[in-house]
C-alpha cells in the first residue's frame, strides 16, 4: 500500500514539475504515472551505477553533480515514456531539481514521519 502510494505522489509531482517548468510536458495523467514508473526505475538501476562511478566528481563538486546525473536520467526517462517530454538540458536540469523538492512536499505532507510508540 504504501508503495502505490508513493508512486502516486511521485505521479503527481511529475504532473506539477511539468506545469511549472517550462520545457517539461505531460500528456496527461496516465502518462505522469508511467513516467514516475520509469524514472524510479531508471534512477534504482542506471542512475544507481552512475552516481557509484562518479562518485570522485560528485565529491569535488560538493555533490552538485547529482544534480546533472538526475538530469541525464530524466532526460533517459524522457526518451522511453510517450507523452512525456523534456525538451533539452537545462529544462532538465531545473525539472530534476523541482521534481526533488516537490516529491519531497507532497511526501512529508501525505506520510508524516511515524512517532516511535
């Protein structure tokens, strides 16, 4: 259940990222959903793999390079789901961003953190 849950909320905020940054588009909400899918995806396999290989550059730069890999990786997802567009990398860029911190809102709002009992 919270697992449905939490691709909802990640559906959502795709659908809100592509009405506030210009550049990212959704065709509607059964794409959102399909590209909330494939971006956890693409993020638990090939993103995964390459944050561990640029993990020196990630250092470096203070971590701010995540912020380019997540663009890459929602660039990917881009290209897999139909109706989901992002059109060039900075679009991108600023949508990984916006998509963090809003996945973030709409989780701490929907699933507070349980208190111990």
């Amino acid at each position: 259940m919270r697992l449905l849950l939490h691709w909802i909320l990640s559906a959502v905020a795709v659908w809100i990222v592509a009405h506030i940054v210009p550049g990212i588009s959704v065709s509607g909400p059964m794409a959102a959903l399909i590209a909330a899918l494939v971006i956890g995806l693409v993020n638990a396999t090939l993103g995964l793999l390459l944050k561990i290989i640029t993990f020196p550059l990630t250092i470096l730069t203070l971590g701010l390079f995540w912020f380019v890999i997540n663009a890459l990786m929602l660039e990917l997802a881009a290209a897999l789901v139909n109706g989901f567009y992002v059109r060039g990398f900075i679009p991108a860029l600023i949508g990984a961003v916006m998509l963090s911190l809003v996945s973030s809102v709409l989780q701490w709002l929907v699933m507070p953190n349980r208190k111990p009992s």
